[in-house]
C-alpha cells in the first residue's frame, strides 16, 4: 500500500511515539552491566533499535532520578569523565514487571493486527 | 589549531545553552553529562575516519537536536500552570477580569457623572485594557509562585483516586427559572407603574403645621427620559412574559435580550453624563452613584447575554456515528 506523502510525517510521529514507549524496557533490560550513553546507543543500534540521543541520554537520567538505574562517573582515558549507568534492585523488579506487560501487550497486539488483516480480506 | 578551538567553542556554547535553561540544581551535571557525550560521539566518528574537525562536531550537534529540546527533555516540565491548578485558575482569572472591568467601568461612570470627566473612548479603553493586562498579570505570576511551590504536592493530589460522583450537576442554561423569572416580571410592572403614574408624588414628605408637605425628588430633566426607560422596562416586560411562556431561552430571545442590555447601558450613559436628575442638588451624587452601578450592571448582563449566545451558537449536536 503506497502512503500518501503529507501522510509521511504523521506516520514518522506515530512511529517515534511507538519507539519511545517501549524503549525503558530496552534500556533497563541493557543497564544490567555498566553502559555509558553512546555504548548503549551502539547496543541498541545494533539490536535494530535505532534511538535519537535526544530522547535516549535524557531517558538514562530519568530512569535514575526514578531510582530504577544508578549511575557513576568514571574517568574515560586520560582525563575525560564519563557517566555510567548500571540498573538496581527496584529497576530489576520493574523490567520484571514491564517484561509481562510489554509480552501480554505484543500478544494482544499481534491478534489485533492478525484479525484487522483477516476484517480487510474480508 | 584554530580548527580544534573552534570545534570546542562549538560543544561549549552548545552545553552552556542547554544548561542555561535548565533548573540551577541540574546546571552543573547535566552540562557536563551532555559534553561527555557529545565528546563521545564526536570520538566515535573520528573513529569511524571522519576528520576530528569543526564539520564533524556541528553535525553531531545538530544530531543532538535544538538545545532547547534537550534541556526540555532533561529538565523538570516547563509549565507556568499545570494541569492540577488550571481550571481553578481559569475560574479565578474570569472572575478577577470580570470584577475588574466592573470597577473599571463604574470609576468611569463615577468620574463622568459626579465630576464631569470626559475622557475618550480611545483613553477608556486604553486605560481598561492596561488595567486588564496587569490585573490577569498578577492572577498568572500569583498561580505560578503557587504552582511552583506545590509542585509536588499538586503532582500527588493529581495522581489521588478520583470518583466521579464528585462531578458537579451539569446547568441547564437555556431553562428558564420560573420564580426568577416572576420576581423579574413583578419588578418591571412596578418600574413601568412608578414611572408613569407616580414619579410626581415620589418625595419627601413632612408636616407643617396641620398639613402634608412634600419635596420632589425628581428634576425636570428626569422627566425627558420617562419614555425611554418606558420602553426599556416595557421591553423586558414582554420578552420575559413570551420566554416564561415557551420555557427556554433561544438564541432569538437572547439577541432581544442583548438589544435591551445595550439600550439601557445608552440610556442610562445618557443620563449619567447629561445635565442634574435630583430636583434636590445633595440628592444628585446619589442618583449619580446609582446610576452608574446601574450602567455596570446593565453592561455586565449584556457580556452574559453575549457570552451565553456563542456558547450557544458553538454547541452543535453531535454527528451521529453509526459503527457497522
């Protein structure tokens, strides 16, 4: 199906949106040893969860300030400091808890999808 | 050399304006976070075989998004009034705005009545939409100290269960009140009565000796405008006999309505600015001051009557969706 281009936009919307929704669980479910921003990019990137770093960096820092991830400085080389974000025991329980929910959700969404698929056919 | 100071001036300037619109207890950290990595990246396409040059570092930067952007993200939301407090200060803010123009008008009424001001429409409206501009001024710099200092509290009191029993009744605007309504009608048969049987015999009346004497309250130039506010008051005579009777207000009622709130606001204007109403010169401060609260209110109404009638005209019935 072709898709209209002033369409293109939303559907970039839309699909940013999607992104970002799912990707506390990616990034907590990659936290469980130490990641600095860019190797966590990297990380995703190469899983096919290609992230902005506007939305990704300021994601660390809140999953923190929510006391899910904690984080340290270490020195990077010489002298450049470096922000290490590594996932605790409250965020272990609640990539648990998300891991469900994100599993319950794909199942439901893939019979939503399957069955929209079938109603169109039809 | 020169290119290397360049490429730093950039990631500098970059940091500072990300940090400058952050909250001061994020400042220090998160500029040195975002210039880690920045310097990250920056050393990850250096890696890759990009030059380490002034182009590089721009592009990254411009991949990092407006700072704007970024410090919105890493920051505290960037609101004046949040959700918890708007409604209330919607509310507050109509009623200060209303009170305001209210007071604004009758300081103007007063003054042309009692001190014969006459100031230009152009200076009154110029004088009431600067008092306006300050007075809603103050209503938003007041919520925002409010919202600021309770933001936390405000967050939790918004996350609080909520029933929705506690939803208020929903009014029925268009329904006439029949009690007010028949006070209303009461009230304008005995205006209409007073004004064209008795206004002669209104007064003050004392004993001399073994008769009745009296003092008219009202001067000539009162007189001049019996027929006016005949027509006023016979006018909502007939509209709230023919509302009471269909039982709604509709938006034809409602336009004659907004006529006769505009025709009393002229009359009364009219004499509040003309010449002496009391036949008795103390009395006229009196008349003047009642005059002009009379003007406000007849103002007020006709904002209400206007109010009411794009509400109306905005609530359209809803489309009919028919799922199939």
């Amino acid at each position: 199906m072709m898709i209209e281009s002033d369409t293109l936009p939303l559907v970039d919307n839309l699909t940013s949106e999607l992104r970002r929704g799912v990707l506390a669980l990616a990034v907590l479910a990659q936290c469980r040893a130490p990641q600095y921003g860019y190797s966590l990019k990297q990380r995703l990137a190469e899983a096919g969860l290609e992230v902005n770093e506007g939305t990704l960096y300021p994601l660390l820092r809140r999953l923190e300030e929510q006391a899910l991830l904690d984080s340290e400085w270490r020195l990077a080389g010489e002298s450049r400091p470096r922000r290490y974000y590594r996932i605790n025991a409250a965020g272990e329980g609640a990539l648990v808890v998300l891991k469900q929910e994100w599993q319950a959700l794909n199942h439901a969404l893939m019979r939503l999808l399957d069955g929209g698929d079938t109603a169109q056919e039809q | 050399m020169a290119t290397a100071n360049k490429s730093q001036e950039w990631i500098d300037r970059y940091v500072r304006e990300v940090g400058r619109q952050l909250p001061a207890r994020k400042q220090t950290d998160t500029e040195m976070e975002i210039r880690s990595l920045i310097e990250d990246e920056v050393e990850a396409r250096v890696a890759d075989g990009a030059a380490r040059d002034e182009a590089t570092v721009l592009d990254v930067l411009h991949q990092f998004g407006r700072p704007q952007q970024i410090a919105a993200r890493y920051g505290a939301p960037q609101m004046l009034i949040g959700p918890a407090l708007y409604p209330v200060f919607l509310n507050v803010l109509r009623i200060v705005l209303g009170v305001v123009t209210a007071l604004a008008i009758f300081g103007v009424a007063i003054a042309a009545g009692v001190d014969g001001e006459r100031p230009t429409i152009l200076e009154t409206v110029g004088g009431l939409f600067a008092t306006l501009l300050q007075a809603g001024g103050m209503v938003v710099l007041v919520f925002a100290l409010v919202e600021r200092a309770n933001r936390a509290e405000l967050q939790r009191e918004w996350q609080k269960p909520w029933d929705p029993r506690t939803l208020p009744a929903v009014e029925e605007r268009d329904r006439v009140k029949v009690g007010e309504m028949l006070v209303g009608i009461g009230f304008s048969v005995a205006i209409l009565i007073g004004l064209n049987f008795y206004l002669d015999r209104l007064g003050g009346y004392y004993v001399v000796g073994e008769g009745w004497r009296s003092i008219a309250i009202f001067g000539e130039a009162f007189f001049d405008f019996v027929p006016w506010l005949t027509l006023w008051w016979g006018s909502e005579l007939l509209l709230s006999i023919v509302v009471l009777i269909r039982g709604r207000w509709q938006t034809w009622s409602r336009l004659v309505q907004l006529a006769i709130n505009l025709l009393a606001a002229g009359i009364l204007l009219q004499m509040l600015t003309g010449g002496p109403l009391a036949a008795w010169a103390p009395l006229e401060p009196v008349f003047k001051v009642t005059l002009a609260i009379a003007l406000v209110a007849a103002l007020f109404d006709a904002a209400k009557t206007a109010y009411r009638l794009v509400v109306q005209s905005g609530r359209s019935s809803p489309p009919r969706q028919v799922i199939t």
